[in-house]
C-alpha cells in the first residue's frame, strides 16, 4: 500500500477538517498499522499501562450493561471493550479491515463487527441502548458528523459513553516529567528504534479537551457524569450522555 500523507495542520485552534487526506481510510488504515492502538494495554511502561487500565475501567462502568441491552462500540478497535462485556447482542464498527479481523477473532461468531464508517453507520434509528466512543474523536474527520450519528442509533433514554484524551494535559505532564528527570525511567519510547510511544501526534488528527467534547456532544443529549482519568491529574475524560426521551 503507498503511503498516503496527511498534510500538515496550522498552528491554530479551528478544527482541522479542511486539511483532511484525500483517501482518510487509506491514511487511517496505515495509522493503525504504524500505531496500534492496542500497544498502551501492554505496554513496556507500567505506568502507561496503569493510566489505560484506569480509562478502560472507567468506561466500562459507565457502560452499565446488562445482559438485555443492545450495544455498539464505535470505533470498536480489536474489540477490547466488547470483550468485558454481557449479552449476546453486542455489535463493533470501524473504519480499520486490519482492527475488524482482530476484532472478528478476538470476539469470535457471538459479536458482530462490521467495517464501516462512524460518520455514516448502517443501523436505523434508535437500534441500541448504549453506544460507546471510546477514544473515537480525536481519529476521526468530521466529530460533530460522529456525534449526530452517535446520538441517531442510540434510544431514546439510552446511553452514550464517551472517553477523549486532554492532549493539552497528556503535554504537560510530558513536560513536567522532563523537568523532573521522571522521562527517561517512565515515559520515553522503548526499544532501540524508539518505536513503543506514549503519544503518537500524527495519529490524532484533532485536538481534544473537556470542552471540545462537550461542544461537540451539543443539543439532544444531557451529561449525567464526568469522570477524571486518573483523578489527580487527568489525561482522559470519561463522560455519560443521556439521550432525551
């Protein structure tokens, strides 16, 4: 496959869907490829491992599924959401071939994982009673299209749970782990190519804060909690949306 680049994006706070690829699930196929996703659940570095594990907890609690809901993982990765997950009526969809096959083996026949685009997804209106974006935002083209789609399958009463990174924060600690010599023994990539990251900016192809996700959440859904991820000093937001009946 040619690489396909994405062209480089101002230094400016206007959201950044004009500087798009042309192919984006070309670019997004090599971007899972190149980053896996999956890295920060084993990654060599406890302390990243830890901060995922603190985030992949969070929003599963805020799931609160049972056995009789119907789910959707949007952006579903290699399914490891679904797979802490009750019922046989979960459904995973991405954009990546490479995350829906190791979604499909990891999951096996029980869960269904389509390949397909968040922005326009196949289920009609009020399919399901939580949907789950998790880490989803900051990968896609167009958030506000991937919010009115999120809150077009969910039912009425239904749940949205919504997990972003703070880049802004996840910077900062970067830099006051540097100032106090921390970097080197927990944050710097692994390996002799340096290949193993915490955080990949080419990869995110927008930029994420609290506010941002609410703005882009907008009308139609109410926020029943936010959670700190971890609480101290946090580096993702873990939010419950209620759509209104």
């Amino acid at each position: 496959m040619p690489e396909i680049q994405a062209p480089s994006t101002p230094n400016t706070t206007e959201p950044p869907e004009q500087h798009a690829p042309e192919h984006f699930s070309e670019w997004n196929e090599q971007m899972v490829r190149k980053y896996d996703p999956d890295v920060f659940h084993h990654h060599p570095k406890g302390i990243v491992r830890w901060v995922e594990a603190r985030r992949a907890s969070a929003v599963i609690r805020s799931i609160d599924a049972r056995p009789e809901h119907s789910i959707l993982d949007v952006g579903c990765g290699t399914g490891n959401i679904l797979s802490q997950l009750p019922g046989n009526q979960r459904c995973g969809i991405d954009l990546s071939r490479f995350m829906v096959t190791r979604a499909q083996e990891k999951l096996g026949p029980g869960v269904k994982v389509l390949l397909g685009d968040a922005e326009k997804m196949p289920f009609p209106n009020a399919s399901f009673d939580r949907v789950i974006a998790s880490s989803l935002f900051s990968h896609v083209q167009h958030p506000e299209r991937v919010a009115a789609e999120l809150k077009r399958v969910v039912k009425p009463g239904g749940r949205i749970v919504v997990s972003v990174s703070d880049e802004d924060q996840i910077e900062k600690g970067l830099r006051m782990a540097h100032w106090l010599f921390f970097d080197k023994l927990f944050l710097r990539p692994s390996g002799p190519a340096g290949e193993v990251r915490v955080f990949n900016h080419e990869y995110h192809f927008h930029k994420f804060s609290r506010k941002r996700m609410r703005d882009v959440l907008g009308e139609g859904v109410v926020e029943r909690s936010l959670k700190r991820v971890p609480f101290l000093f946090p580096v993702h937001w873990v939010a419950i949306y209620e759509q209104k009946v």
